[in-house]
C-alpha cells in the first residue's frame, strides 16, 4: 500500500516527539524505530559546542563547519580552527576510546593484521608533520549553474601538525602483494539513514600515492588528541588529496586488487569530467574521472576583509599558499582589480605538503574602494584563475583567487 | 523567486566605473565625488545582502561565510518548518529529508529540476531513502526546483 500524503493519523504517531518538537513530523511513519528524528537534531548547533571557534555551520547532520579566511591566519591551524566536513554520523565519545580503539589491515597483503594505538605507536616509528588538508568541495558555492552539496566557500581548508605513523611503515610491516592496487579506507561513523549495512563515506587512493612518506595514520592534532569532529582517536592524513581520502575514526584499511568502489568513490562522488564540459552539461559516469592532487590556490587571511587603512599608511597582508602535490612557486598579488602585479615574499614549506606563507606591504596613496587578489603559481606553471575554473556536476576543485575588500580613508 | 542575477562584473564595473567617475571629475565639479563614491561602497559593506546577486557571485565584501546561498529561505530552528517555504510539497520535502539530513543542506541548493531529480534518485537507490509515491515525488522534485532552482 503506497504512502499518501499526511493525515491526521499519521500526525498523532509521530505526536511524542512532535511535543518534542513542537512541530508535526508528516513521515513519523518512515522514521526507523528507535532513530531520534534528524529535525531534533535541527535546532541552533553552534560552532561552540563542538569546541570551534566561530565557525560557519553549513549542516548539523552531518555537521559541517568552514572557517572565514581571517580565522586561518596562524601558521599551523589550531583545532579550534580546524574545519570539520562529515559524510556521516560520528561514534561518541565513549566508542571513539583511545584504549579499546583497533585497526585492521587486510586484503592484498602476506599478513593482515589488527592493531591497536598502543601497538601503532611502540611498533612503528612516530613522525610529525605539518600537513594541509582541503575538503574537495572547497569553493563549490561559486559554481553557477548551482553545484549540489555544501556550499563551501573558501574555509575548507586548514594546515595543522599531525602525529602519527606513517602509512608506508605499516602497510610494508603488512605485506604488500604485488596484487594490490588501491586502498579502501573505512571509518566508525554512522550512514545518515542510519542503515549500518550503508558506509557513511569509504574512498581510497591508488598504492604509488598511498605509500608516500608523507602520509599518517595520525592520533594527535598540534601535540594534543585531536577533536572528535576530527576523527579522534585515529584517522589518516593523505594531503594534497581532496580531504576525503583521508578517512577519519579509521578502523579498517584493505588492499584490493582493483579500484576501489566504496561510498562515494563513483558517479559523480569526488569525480570530475575527464574532458572539459560546458557549465551545466549532463556527464555521463563513464566520462568522469576520479580526482587525484588538489590544484594550487591560495588564502588571504590578513587582513580581514572589509578592513580600513588611512591613506599613506602601510600594512601587511599574508597568507597561505598550497599546490595538492606540488610546490608553490610563486604569490602574486593586486590592489587594481588584477590590472597590475607584484609578487609577495614567499616561504618554503617546512616539510612536502605544508602551508607556505606569504607577505607583501601595501599602502595605498589615494582614498576609495580597493580589493587585494591574491594569486598563486605552482611548480609547473599552473596558476589560480579569476573565476571557477572546469564546471563539474559536484562543483570539485574551484581554486578561483581569493579577493578581500580593503578601504582607505 | 529570485531577483535577477547581477554578475560579479557588473557589479566590479559599476564600482570601478564609480571610483573612475570620481577620480576623474567628469568634467564637471561635483559634490564631493570621494566622499560619495565611499558611502555607495560603505553602505554595501553594511548591507552586503541588499546588493544585486551578494548570494550567488563571489564577492569581497563578504566579510566571511554566512547564510544558505538560496535567496528564497534560510535555516529558521523556531519555524515550524525550519524556515522552508510554505507551498504545495512542504509537508513532503520535511517529512521525507529530514528523515536523514539537516534542512539546512536542501536550503543552500541551486539545481535544476532534472538535476534535482538525479538527487532524488540517488538519495532513494543509494542513501537509503523510502521510495515515494510517483506523486509525491513529483511533487517534491516541483517544491525543490520552484524553491531551490538553478
């Protein structure tokens, strides 16, 4: 018997957490016995009560939060900072224990294995590293036509100093076959429609990027456990790469001998056109490609946009720049609406697949409405564009400059 | 509805065209030329959602992040309905969404109809959403695109 629309009986099923609510739930009828309505959990969330700072909520189930520009102004991001992109549910506090907490490698390996933090920490050798991570969908809110999912602007994105060990180490003390090709990673959080046979996100990458050095199996963020929005006890760190790949509350690594087809590793998941398309235009999934290393971009987070200078008066302005898995190699920057350019100092990275910094001093000798574009280059030449670049369904990898608005009076 | 799209470019233009326009002269002595091209800017900076297309095209006095980009509605956690808007389909698109996800997340969407009825049907074959009546699905596919339409 197919479902009509709401009656007055379907109203009263749903009428305790209606009370609840103080609104009616039409679909009581749908709601899995024992799952608390998504709508209790639509109420005034705030950055706070997860530990950030002020944060822009763009969903509270799954939780979604980005960081405005001039909150990323520290070198190494704090966790306060940090943005936090879900697929899922996460575990609670009490199962994401440190303790009772284990991994298991398995698949195309001689030895599958089960570990716990214990174990990772003593048998492997620990490493720090400052690593940036970009959610993919970092900017989709510039893709016109509309792009479906968060509408992130410019805040996905954070650099923070990771421990852990590397992914390398344990997959060598695992064995790699020959066979293997690709991982696949899985995670302790929940799918949304609370279906456990459902995984909420489990993305993997191919094995010549998944045994660089660089990437971790990580319990720490900035020498403290990391926030559980951001996969405390134990997640993986694969920079450069759009942030999925580097699953969080990590329970599960398995080799497999092909490309993975885990949650939101097909269709139009983190896949982009293999070929150019026209904004808008349907693409096929046998036209879409998986997305390998980020793109360069850049982030002005000094000063804050809207900011005021007196004429003749200098000042700084920084940021950050990253290029997936290459270097930056230059920053440029106008106050002319990209007229004219000069180039900011910039810095090293202090290891593969940090944040490098930049500066310049400006003034301004006349007064009225200025804007600073930042520009950055990376080492093969490719550099940001002035507006979304490749239109894809998903609205993926728009590394268009960012812009402040800077007024001298 | 939406008002009309004003491009980034139009708007850089007209801001540029102003700062121009002031600098220059025109020719003619106007009253404080500065002055008032800084209080058209500075109003916008105060009310940066009262100018043409704020939500749509980027634009740099967006002091940050702030609400869903759809013009038509914004999160509202007192509404009865959490802020969605009240034409035919309201009762299904809450019932039906809410049942996994955040509202918040259908109210910062622009899709097209066909592209909203890709979303749906991947939310029923892939997300694990209850199949809806052909109308009822009908109906929400027409509530999204009218409310939340490319």
């Amino acid at each position: 018997m197919a479902p009509h629309n709401p009656t007055r009986r379907t109203l009263l099923k749903g009428a305790s957490f209606a009370a609840a609510l103080g609104a009616p739930i039409p679909f009581a009828r749908f709601l899995p016995a024992g799952l608390i309505p998504a709508a209790l959990a639509q109420d005034s969330v705030s950055a706070a009560d997860f530990g950030k700072d002020e944060l822009a909520i763009l969903g509270d189930r799954p939780l979604n939060m980005e960081t405005p520009p001039h909150l990323l102004d520290d070198r190494v991001t704090p966790a306060s900072r940090f943005f936090v992109r879900n697929n899922g549910l996460p575990p609670d506090v009490s199962t994401a224990a440190e303790e009772s907490w284990r991994l298991t490698i398995d698949g195309e390996v001689d030895n599958a294995m089960t570990l716990s933090i214990a174990d990772l920490k003593t048998r492997f050798e620990p490493v720090t590293l400052q690593l940036q991570l970009e959610c993919g969908g970092n900017g989709r809110r510039f893709f016109a036509p509309g792009a479906s999912g968060n509408q992130w602007t410019f805040g996905a994105i954070a650099c923070a100093e990771w421990t852990g060990v590397r992914l390398a180490d344990v997959l060598n003390a695992a064995g790699v076959k020959n066979s293997a090709v690709y991982t696949a990673h899985y995670g302790a959080d929940a799918h949304l429609s609370g279906d456990p046979e459902k995984d909420a996100i489990s993305r993997g990458a191919p094995i010549a990027k998944a045994m660089d050095p660089h990437n971790l199996i990580a319990w720490a963020m900035n020498g403290e456990a990391m926030p559980l929005m951001n996969g405390h006890p134990l997640r993986l760190v694969i920079p450069g790469w759009p942030g999925s790949c580097s699953q969080k509350w990590l329970t599960k690594i398995t080799l497999r001998d092909r490309v993975h087809d885990g949650a939101k590793m097909t269709g139009s998941s983190y896949r982009v056109p293999k070929n150019p398309v026209a904004p808008g235009t349907p693409v096929p999934d046998e036209d879409m490609q998986i997305i390998e290393s980020m793109p360069v971009k850049s982030l002005i987070t000094a000063p804050a946009t809207g900011a005021r200078f007196t004429v003749g008066e200098d000042f700084e302005a920084r940021g950050h720049a990253w290029a997936g898995d290459l270097d930056v190699a230059a920053v440029d920057l106008s106050i002319d609406f990209g007229a004219t350019w000069f180039a900011a100092a910039l810095d090293r990275p202090v290891n593969k697949y940090a944040w490098q910094h930049w500066r310049a001093p400006i003034r301004f000798d006349a007064p009225g409405y200025y804007e600073v574009w930042a520009r950055a280059r990376d080492t093969e030449g490719h550099m940001q564009p002035p507006l979304p670049p490749g239109w894809n369904p998903k609205g993926y990898l728009n590394n268009m400059m960012h812009r402040i608005a800077v007024f001298a009076v | 509805m939406r008002p009309p799209r004003v491009s980034l470019f139009f708007f850089a233009a007209a801001i540029a065209f102003l700062i121009y326009a002031a600098f220059s002269g025109g020719g003619q002595p106007g009253p404080e030329p500065i002055a008032s091209t800084l209080a058209v800017a500075e109003t916008a900076l105060a009310n940066p959602h009262a100018l043409p297309d704020f939500n749509w095209r980027f634009n740099a006095l967006d002091p940050g992040v702030v609400e869903a980009s759809s013009a038509s509605a914004s999160f509202d956690p007192a509404d009865d309905y959490w802020g969605l808007p009240r034409t035919e389909g309201v009762d299904l698109v809450a019932g039906y969404c809410a049942s996994c996800h955040s509202l918040r997340i259908v109210m910062q969407q622009s899709a097209s109809e066909a592209r909203w009825r890709e979303l749906m049907a991947w939310m029923i074959d892939k997300q694990g959403m209850a199949q809806p009546p052909d109308d009822d699905l009908e109906q929400m596919i027409g509530y999204l695109s009218e409310n939340f339409g490319a």
